[in-house]
C-alpha cells in the first residue's frame, strides 16, 4: 500500500498530533523482564536448554546474537540484566565509542578487583563498530574483565573480526512465528504496562492480519497494533478535514483529551484496518533485504540454486524478491548470463543469446519495463535443460595444466610463418578436417603427446548435448584407426 503524495497528513500523523504526549513506545513499554515472557525462540530458550541454563545460572559466556530485526535480541540483554549478579553495562555502536568502552572497561576492572564482580557488556549493533573498534574488546575478554553479548542484524562472519568470533558463541534468533506474535498482542491488550485507554475490541482475524503484516518482527507488530488502538479512540471527523494540517482554534486546548468513537463497542475487524490503513505504508507487506548483506548473499543463492533445479516457479519469486527490494538489475543480469554457461552450456546454447538479449534490452529500457526481459531469461534458464559439463571441463583442464605445466605443443599444429618454422618442421603432417567427408580427420589427435587419451569436455545426456556428446564419440573411437 503506498501512502498518498503531499495531500496533508496521513492518519498516524493525525493520531500523533491529537495524543500530544511524548511516552516510550508500546513495544519498549511492552518488553519482557522474565525469561517465562519471552515469546518465540524456543529453539534456544528451551527447558533445559544451553542458553536457558546459562542465563538461569548466571554463566553466560561470550555470546553474539544474530538475527532480523525485532525478534528479541536487546529483550534478551534485558532480561539477561535483569538475572544477572554481575554488573551489566550497555553500550551502542551507533552511539558509543573507545571513550565510552574505556569508562566500562574501568569500572569492570574495579568492581572485579575490588567487589569480586564480573562485567557483562552488551554492545547493540556491534557490526557498526569498525575493525580497530572490535579489537579494543580483545584484551579484555581475553582477562576475563569482560563478558560480551553482541547483537547484530549482520552475518557475523562478514561483520565481525574473526578474533572475537573465536571467542564468542553465535547464536541464531529467527523470525517470530505469527502465532507468537499474535500471543504477544493479545497480552498487550490485556497488560496495564500498555497504558491503553478503554478502546474497542479486536477480532482475531484483525489480530492475525496485524501479526502477518509484521513479518515477524515483534516491534513492528506491536507498533502497529498501537496505532491502531489510538485510531480507534479518533472521533470520525478527526480524519483529514478542509483544515488539514491547521493549529487548534484560539483558545482551544493544544492538547484536548480524544473523545471516544460512537462505535466504541464494535470490533475492529480485519476489513477495518484496511479501510484506516489504505494510504499507510505501515500494514503493507515489506521487503526485509539489504543489497550488501546476507539478505543478499542469501537470496543469490536461492535464485541460482532454483535456477539450476529447473524451477521456474521459486527461479522468478527470488528474482523478483532480489529486485524488489532494490537489487541491483545489473547484478541480477550478470549472475544470469554466468548462468547460461555455467550451469545450462551446450544442453542449450540458445540460453547463453537469451540472457544476453535480456541484458541489451534491460539497459535500452530500465526499470519499470526492463522487468520484462529479465524475468523472461530467468524462466528461459529456469525451464530449459542444464549441464555443469562447461565447468567441469574447465576445472579439469587448469588442474592438468597446474600438474604439467607448458608441454611442447605437436608441431603439426604450430603455426609457419616463414622458412625457419617451415624447416623446423611447424605444420607438416597437418590434415584440414573440410576435405574429410564427415568434416573431421578420423583418428587425428591434438593434445600434447603426454595428455594424448585425456577427457576434459564429457558432454551430458541433456539436451542438445546429447547430439553433442553421440558426435564426439564417434570421433573419438576413429582415433585407433591410422590414416
């Protein structure tokens, strides 16, 4: 859903002017502070498992949690504060700096020296921090002054130093399930710590629509479901009026209190947040991809995987997933045209003039209509058969050629310029495979002497490879026959 251009202020922006108060949002109000309220990860808050066991015992070690936004990462550090009986420190990579981790690292080596404490530091965002940054911690964990839990949105092995990843465990945290989240906005609804106003109520269609809109992240569902909430309690003239965007009339309270709806009582359905929400961008679906992260590398992955599977079906939502959320084209068409040789090769050789014309036509047309092309190739190369031959016929022969280095080239193929070559030999005994009926020399060979028997090229059984490969054959047994 995309919001409408400047025609004044939307309806969040209505709902943010009519409540006039500046208070922590619903899902920092909202976060856990005992480990029985965490929702999802179960696969690591499991009874009796690692993670569980260690918080419940205080013996953390150094841990980096990986994982999208809004899936519980800073809840655990929180909850992990609120259990340990070691001093616990906080410290963002956005925000923070050497400086900062200095003044930790000084009252870390006070309290152990002098209060026999340990120091757990949690470090927000810690891909943020650069390479010089990561090291400073170094020295530290390695005195056990410190005690590091890192949370990163990044891939850990692409965003931090590998000398801390030695020294950490790295754990995973997934998207919540919908059903989770739908747990967590129904205790949102029912929980003081929300500070909602009498509103109408939810049916759990709504609820659910909410919980799939945010894609498992819990802090976008529970903005949501706040914005809701404050819709609910705007009178059905505070929608956009003649008087968008005027101040309140003189001598009008800046901060009047909102009045209740007159359907205070009527669910809200699932109908009615697509009505409210029509123009917002916040109950539309979104695309969770960074075009130099693991997103990236993840979703590259899938597509060529899908491409080489022949399914044309997973090839295309990839693609358009990729592209969607702002991929390169470029990059999409260039990982296509290695495709054609790589993975399709002589099973069809029109693969390779498909996925070059998609690009020619992509950079004659751009975006939107480039789309076209493109998609077109990837369905072509998706759809039609495939052989891995070109590659492993490449891997074959640098693997000779590493082992053997530059054998003497037959002189029969060499070339003869002038009379020295000629005397030397150079291209005597050469037989011009056109005046052969077939349009090969039957029994000639052109390998140096020492790789003579040698099969680089093994063409597949698909495609027009087949005929590729039955052709060869019957070169290649001619090759005991002596002409």
């Amino acid at each position: 859903m995309k919001k409408s251009g400047a025609e004044g202020p939307t309806l969040l922006e209505h709902v943010a002017r009519a409540r006039g108060e500046t208070r922590a949002p619903l899902a920092e109000r909202m976060r856990p502070e005992r480990l029985e309220e965490v929702v999802g990860q179960g696969h690591l808050l499991k009874e009796g498992g690692l993670l569980r066991t260690a918080i419940e015992n205080d013996r953390l070690p150094s841990l980096i949690l990986w994982g999208p936004p809004g899936v519980g990462k800073t809840t655990l550090a929180q909850v992990i504060a609120h259990r340990t009986r070691r001093t616990f420190a906080s410290l963002s990579a956005v925000l923070g700096g050497l400086a900062e981790l200095r003044a930790i690292v000084a009252q870390a080596e006070e309290d152990r020296k002098y209060r026999g404490r340990g120091t757990l530091v949690f470090v927000d965002e810690i891909h943020r921090f650069n390479k010089a940054q990561q090291d400073a911690f170094l020295p530290h964990l390695e005195k056990g002054t410190l005690t590091l839990i890192g949370a990163t949105t990044e891939n850990p092995s692409f965003s931090v130093n590998a000398a801390i990843l030695s020294r950490a465990k790295v754990l995973t945290l997934r998207a919540l399930e919908t059903r989770d989240i739908v747990a967590l906005l129904e205790r949102a609804l029912g929980s003081a710590k929300a500070g909602f106003a009498p509103h109408r109520p939810f049916s759990p269609e709504a609820l659910g629509r909410i919980a799939e809109a945010a894609e498992g992240d819990a802090r976008r569902a529970l903005n949501l479901l706040e914005a809701t909430v404050e819709l609910a309690l705007l009178p059905a003239a505070a929608a956009p009026t003649e008087a968008e965007g005027a101040s309140p009339e003189p001598g009008g309270p800046a901060n009047a209190p909102l009045e209740t709806s007159p359907n205070a009582q009527e669910p809200i359905t699932e109908q009615t947040l697509e009505e409210w929400f029509s123009n917002e961008p916040n109950l539309g679906t979104r695309l969770n991809y960074d075009r130099s992260g693991d997103q990236h590398y993840g979703a590259a992955s899938a597509l060529i995987k899908s491409l080489r599977g022949s399914d044309p079906d997973a090839a295309l939502y990839y693609f358009m997933r990729m592209l969607d959320g702002g991929e390169d084209p470029n990059f999409l068409s260039r990982r296509m045209i290695i495709f054609a040789s790589e993975d399709v090769g002589n099973a069809d050789p029109r693969a390779l003039s498909v996925a070059l014309d998609a690009d020619a036509a992509f950079r004659r047309l751009g975006l939107p209509e480039g789309v076209y092309p493109l998609a077109h190739a990837c369905l072509y190369l998706a759809s039609c058969p495939k052989s891995g031959a070109v590659k492993a016929a490449i891997a074959r022969v640098r693997e000779v050629i590493e082992k053997t280095g530059s054998l003497p080239i037959p002189t029969k193929l060499q070339n003869a310029p002038t009379q020295l070559h000629r005397e030397l030999g150079h291209g005597q005994g050469y037989k011009y495979p056109h005046d052969f009926p077939e349009g090969f020399v039957p029994g000639e060979t052109y390998l140096p002497e020492r790789l003579l028997g040698e099969r680089f090229y093994e063409p597949t059984p698909h495609g027009l490879e087949k005929a590729i490969g039955e052709r060869l054959e019957r070169i290649f047994r001619t090759r005991a026959t002596k002409t």
